[in-house]
C-alpha cells in the first residue's frame, strides 16, 4: 500500500478541478488546492482538498519536499506561474506543468529552475472531460527522481492498470518529452477527427436518409474504424440531432497541431494528413475566405462563371 502523499494544484478549471476530485476519491493523498477564483477553491474543499487563496498559502501548507501542479492555460499564464513559484520553493521541490506547454518551453524552464536546485517535470494530459470517471493518460517528461516521487499521484489519476492494459502513464523521457509526445498526440488526433468529419459530411450529402448516431454505433462493433472518437462521435449526434444543426462550423485549435506541423517542416518528416487536418481547421476559422473569393473571380474571368455576390 502506498503511504499517503501531498501536493500542491494551481488551477481548478474543468480538468484541474477534476483531477483534484480524483485523487480524493479514489486514494489517501492530500491535496493543497488554489485558483484565483475563489468559488473554484470552495468546490475543491467540497471533495476533501485543502483550500489556499494565494500561492504563497498554498506553498506554506506544504511539508517539503513540495511538489506544486500546475493546470493553467499554455505560455504567459504558466510561465508566471512558474516563475510565481519559484520564489516561493526550495531546493528539491518540484514543479509540474500538465497543462498544454510547448516542450520547447519546458526545456527553458527547467534550466531557469535549475540553479535553484527546484525540479521541473512535464505531463501531456489527455483525457479530457472524462478523466475523472475513466482517468488520464500521462505522458511524462522529467528527472527520475523527481518522476518517482510523483508516481503515486500519477497511478491514481490514471486509469487502473489490467491484465490487457499496463498503466496508463508512461515516463517518456528527460525535461520536454512528455509534452513532445503529447503535442504529437495531438496532431494524430486531428487527422482521426478530421477523417471521421469527412466520412460523415459525404453521409448527410447522400442519397440515403442515414442515421449518423446508429452508424457511429455501428462502427464501434469489431469495425477496423472501432475508436474513442467514434463513440463520442454518436454521443454528438444523439446530443446535438442527426445534422447538428445548432452548431457552427468553426473548429478552434489548441496550437499543439501548429507545432507538430511546424516540428515536422523543421526536421523534413511528411506528415500530410496531419498538416491538412491543421488547415482544414484554419480554412473553417475564416481564414479561407479571402482565397475562395479569389478562385470565384478567376473562373468568372477566364470562364464567364458567374459569381455569387452578397
């Protein structure tokens, strides 16, 4: 049985929240809680975490060695953050971002944390909304030492280990290769959602009257097609109607997709359908607008097309 261990969170939102609730429920460590929203640090007490309203408090509630995790937006907000932090930590405390950091971040942090003696480690999260039910699979970056201690927190949060499944956190490697893998995670994953997308939109073109939620069922029976995202893929269409009528057409983008797109340019690996999944994506954010009216006068001045104007 492993003892009881400590930690510090900063950011309550929908996944920090969340895996605070996670590892209250489901084991005996503690939690030293704080958000600058101070409902958020209420919801955090409401399931056994202990409350700080400064980051100073939140530091002071901790018997060292300190490990302090981090749940805020990726760049300015983590970087202060960090920063925030390590005027407040010791020698042997360790910090960890499992938010949504560049790795290339990372590395620089880690080598300003450096001459303080203060660890750095980075968690690519995925999971999502579900992570508190089904749990989070890690990709972690970092030191070994400073990793094994924070194994237990890391066991609980992920999904329980099976005889088919070994556990759902893996050490990638040192400072930055646990936000690397999950930045190209996040690549792959655009070019299945986008793939899945295309599918559907040739579907609602069709001939045929198709229930897009019973396909998507469907697929999830022994189909090569069977995913995650194929299941939650039904959920949208029973939640949202068989043409999600409700919803616009603009898919926002993390940035993780960008930077895998841009890593590959920079070391000269092909990664086509990750790169128009990207684009795809921009094209539906306006950004292609400009360009299609262009396309529409040339064929109206080399062909006489007509041309369909507001």
């Amino acid at each position: 049985m492993t003892s009881s261990v400590q930690i510090g969170f900063v950011g309550l939102g929908r996944m920090g929240g969340n895996m605070v609730h996670r590892i209250h429920r489901d084991s005996d460590h503690k939690v030293v809680a704080f958000d600058p929203d101070a409902e958020a640090v209420t919801k955090a007490e409401g399931v056994g975490a202990t409350g700080a309203h400064s980051l100073e408090e939140l530091v002071e509630k901790l018997d060292a060695p300190r490990m302090v995790w981090i749940m805020v937006p990726a760049g300015d907000a983590t970087q202060s953050t960090v920063e925030n932090l390590a005027d407040l930590l010791d020698s042997g405390d360790t910090i960890v971002d499992g938010g949504n950091s560049r790795w290339s971040d990372d590395k620089a942090r880690a080598a300003q944390l450096e001459p303080k003696g203060i660890n750095y480690v980075d968690v690519g999260t995925s999971g999502g909304v579900w992570g508190l039910e089904v749990g989070y699979c890690m990709m972690v970056g970092g030191p070994d030492e400073a990793v094994g201690r924070l194994s237990p927190i890391l066991d609980v949060l992920a999904p329980p280990k099976t005889e088919e499944h070994g556990p759902g956190w893996g050490h990638m490697g040192p400072v930055g290769s646990g936000h690397y893998v999950k930045m190209v995670h996040n690549g792959v994953e655009y070019g299945l959602m986008q793939a899945y997308a295309e599918g559907f939109n040739l579907f609602d073109a069709s001939e045929y009257e198709l229930d897009n939620a019973k396909i998507a069922h469907l697929w999830m029976q022994g189909s090569v097609v069977r995913s995650w995202l194929c299941e939650l893929a039904a959920l949208a269409f029973e939640q949202e109607g068989n043409d999600i009528a409700a919803l616009e057409p603009v898919v926002a983008d993390s940035g993780e997709g960008r930077w895998t797109v841009e890593d590959a340019t920079d070391k000269r690996v092909p990664v086509p359908v990750i790169a128009m999944s990207l684009f795809e994506r921009y094209g539906s954010q306006g950004h292609a607008d400009f360009a299609n009216k262009v396309n529409a006068a040339l064929r109206a001045q080399f062909g006489g097309h007509p041309v369909e104007r507001k």
